[in-house]
C-alpha cells in the first residue's frame, strides 16, 4: 500500500478530536476501538466506541458548528466544534467522513487519498 499523501498534524488533529468524542461518550467499562486500512486509492480510518450511540435523526447534524450529542458519562460536554474542525481537515485533504451504521455504540469513519 501507498502511503496517504497528507499533513500529519491536521491528520492528528482529526483522530484527537474523535478519540477525545469516543473517550467521552463511552461509559468506564466500555471500549474505543481505532482501526486504518487501505482501501483501493484511499485509506480509512474508524474509531469506534461502545458507548450509547447517536439517533439516525442526529447524525447529519453533527457535523455542523455548536451541535453536540449527548453528554458523556462524567456529566461533561464539549463545544461543538470537534466534528466540524475534523470535517473541515480530511475535506482539505480530498477526503470524506461520515457516521457508519453501527448495532453499538458510535462508528466514525473518514478516508483520504493516498
């Protein structure tokens, strides 16, 4: 496989922002999971989490500014901005990132050139 032709730093900035959103929204006992595989002339990279989900009805919202799902498991929210900034990055970069269907918890994926 290639390797993807893009800035790390934005790129970290990306999986920080979706870490952080995974850590959180999943309960202590609950698990995030990161994985990255190519994918033909891209690579995509999931973070995954155990925790309550987002409703269908939510999903599209949460890629605009000062939207934020549910509060995590401490009682304590973000701005808003995560998803917005993450998508802002990995469009710069060629790339798309979307909510994938999942039975458990939340499936971020996103995939760039390389």
């Amino acid at each position: 496989p290639r390797p993807a032709r893009a800035d790390p730093e934005r790129l970290q900035r990306v999986l920080f922002n979706l870490i952080q959103n995974a850590i959180r929204h999943t309960p202590a006992d609950g698990s995030v999971t990161v994985r990255a595989e190519p994918a033909g002339d891209w690579v995509e990279i999931e973070v995954a989490d155990t925790g309550a989900g987002i409703p269908r009805e939510d999903r599209e919202r949460l890629f605009q500014p000062f939207v934020r799902g549910q509060l995590d498991a401490g009682g304590a929210g973000g701005a808003g901005l995560g998803l917005v900034i993450s998508k802002a990055i990995v469009e710069a970069h060629g790339g798309r990132i979307w909510l994938a269907d999942s039975d458990v918890g939340t499936r971020v994926r996103f995939v760039i050139p390389t």
